[in-house]
C-alpha cells in the first residue's frame, strides 16, 4: 500500500511501488556506452508569460507578501520537464524558467560515494541510460550517463548534483527540496549551508517529526509541511514549530478554502497540487475539458501551485490577477518581512 503521504503529495508514481532487486547482467556502463547519440533538439517554445526572475532576497518576506497582498506562484514539479527536457535536469531548469516564473521542486538522492545527485526514482532505469539502484553507484558512474526525457529519448544532458543546482539557482529562482528515502537531512541541510542557499530554498517534510528535526537543524529555513484540517496548526505549535517558517502542503485532491483561511489566519502559506498523474490529476483534467483553472483555485486562498504545466498555469494566473504583468513579482525585492505591504 502506498503510504498516505505520498499519496497528499504527488499521488502514485513510479518510485513508490514494490522494488524488486535483480542482479546486472552486464556492466553498467557498458550499456552506457553503447547507448542511443542523445538527442539534443528542443521542446517547441510556448508563450513567455514573464521572464524576470523569480528570486527574492527573503523567501519568508516572500511569501507574507503573496498572501497579504492575494498573489500566487507556481512550482515546476520535478523542474518542469517536457519532451526534449529532462527531468531534474539544469537544461530544464533553464528552459521552465525562460518561459514562465516558477519556483523548482527538484528530488535528491543519494550515491554510494554519499554525493547528491537530483533523481527522482530509487533506479536509475527510467530517466538515465543507466540501471539499477541509484545508491549502488558513485558519483562519477552517475554522472557519466545521460539523461533521458519523458518519451525515453537520450539527451546530452547529465544528472547534476545538489550543489550543481544550488549554484545555478542563485539569483534564479527557489530551490523546494524533495528529500528521498533514506536520505539523511542532516548531510543535506549541511550541503544547502555550504551554499550559503538557506534563505533561498523550501525543504519538503512528510511528517511532524521530520518538519521538527529539520526545524532543529535550520531553524530559519523554510519547510512544507503536510495539513489537511486546521487543527493540525496548533498541533505544530504545541510541539515547538515556529508557524512564521511553515509553508502548508494541503493535498492533490480538494481544495479547501476553510483550511486556506485558517492558515492565513495563522500567517501560514497554502500550497496544493495540481500534479500527478494525467488521468487522475487537476492537470489533466484541465487538460482534458480544454479549460485551466489554475487561477479559480488560486482565490481560494493558496500562495502556490504545484504543477507539471507550469507555463500553462502561470499564463492562466497572470490573466486573471487583475494587475499588468505578474502580480507576485511585486514581491521580489522585499529584504525581510517588516518590508511586507498590508493588504488593501
């Protein structure tokens, strides 16, 4: 059964399923080698909604200012990938953030040497041209292979590591960090330091006691933490969390505009997912009634979406926020929270 977190988070995907360990049959790298030329050809552009970066001096500032003044963002779920662009790619980093302003939610996993690299599954099978399990192979063995895009062609690009992607986003946009299983957040929370990237990058919890180890280890960093009921926030707060570095992960199935008003009336940021599997998500249903609606959940009270259409749902949020250009840009600048404009 798949655990009831994964299922509020990104519903049910290919690394969250029953893994099988088999033994190679052949050198990895072999397989490498002998892999397809990659494919270097672009997505076809889509229409540029705004290009400034989306990166603040504050993220906290950043988002008050969304929800005092009625802004919201997107996410890139796994950076935005699309034929031609990989996942949890810079390339695709790159792209995602030429056409709209997004946020990056990229996944880290980690190699035998103990590097990180950004992978989503625990295997490499599906998005490189490699095999088997990330955590078998070292860094330079990882970053040997190409990536591959969402039809399973070879691209040139190669899977970055956690630093690669830290340095690139700087002065870009927001890092949210999707730690994998069995990844420790403390050798994590050390590299983003090392960075100096703490003030600019969200880390994705799955529980209260991992929101409060992490909260222990940085307490000035941003974290998504699951809610699904407004008392869920006192609980938080009886065990010690400080709301004002609370961003709140409220599902991928209903938003609930009674949940994204209590929050707010905590100064806690609502956050909903769009994404997940095209049959069953918000993008594809949108898709399919060749209607989005990306910005008739935004009024119901949330700060971001979390997408797999993130040009299609920042276009359709930046027609109707009523003001010219991208509303949220408004709110780049602003250096710490004292700077956040009342509402109205």
């Amino acid at each position: 059964m798949v655990p009831a977190y994964y299922q509020r988070r990104a519903g049910v995907y290919p690394c969250i399923r029953s893994m099988t360990r088999r033994a190679l049959v052949g050198p990895l790298f072999l397989f490498a080698a002998c892999a397809p030329a990659p494919d270097s050809s672009p997505a076809p552009p889509a229409q540029v909604v705004d290009v400034a970066p989306m990166a603040p001096v504050d993220v906290r500032a950043f988002f008050d200012c969304l929800r005092e003044g009625g802004h919201t963002v997107v996410a890139a779920h796994r950076g935005g990938p699309v034929p031609g662009y990989a996942e949890n790619a810079i390339e695709t980093f790159a792209y995602t953030t030429r056409l709209a302003p997004a946020l990056l939610e990229i996944d880290i996993a980690r190699t035998r040497d103990n590097a990180f690299v950004l992978m989503h599954d625990d295997d490499l099978d599906r998005t490189t041209t490699g095999s088997g399990p990330v955590r078998s192979r070292t860094l330079a063995e990882v970053q040997a292979l190409h990536l591959k895009d969402e039809t399973g062609a070879v691209l040139a690009a190669r899977p970055p590591t956690l630093r690669q992607a830290l340095d690139w986003a700087e002065g870009r946009t927001i890092l949210e960090l999707d730690v994998k299983r069995g990844v420790p957040y403390e050798d994590v929370i050390a590299d983003v330091r090392a960075a100096g990237a703490l003030a600019r990058v969200i880390v994705i919890t799955y529980s209260d006691a991992a929101a409060l180890r992490v909260h222990a280890l940085a307490p000035d960093m941003m974290l998504s933490i699951s809610m699904d009921d407004p008392g869920d926030i006192a609980t938080l707060e009886r065990r010690g969390m400080d709301l004002t570095r609370v961003l709140a992960w409220t599902g991928i199935e209903t938003v609930s505009p009674t949940l994204n008003r209590a929050l707010a009336a905590r100064g806690i940021e609502a956050m909903f997912g769009a994404l997940g599997p095209a049959g069953t998500s918000w993008d594809g249903r949108f898709v399919r009634q060749g209607r989005d609606r990306y910005a008739e959940f935004a009024k119901t009270g949330l700060q971001l979406i979390a997408t797999d259409r993130p040009t299609e749902a920042a276009r359709d949020l930046d027609a109707n926020d009523g003001v010219p250009g991208i509303g949220a840009s408004s709110c780049y600048g602003l250096r710490n929270t004292s700077e956040v404009p009342p509402r109205g």
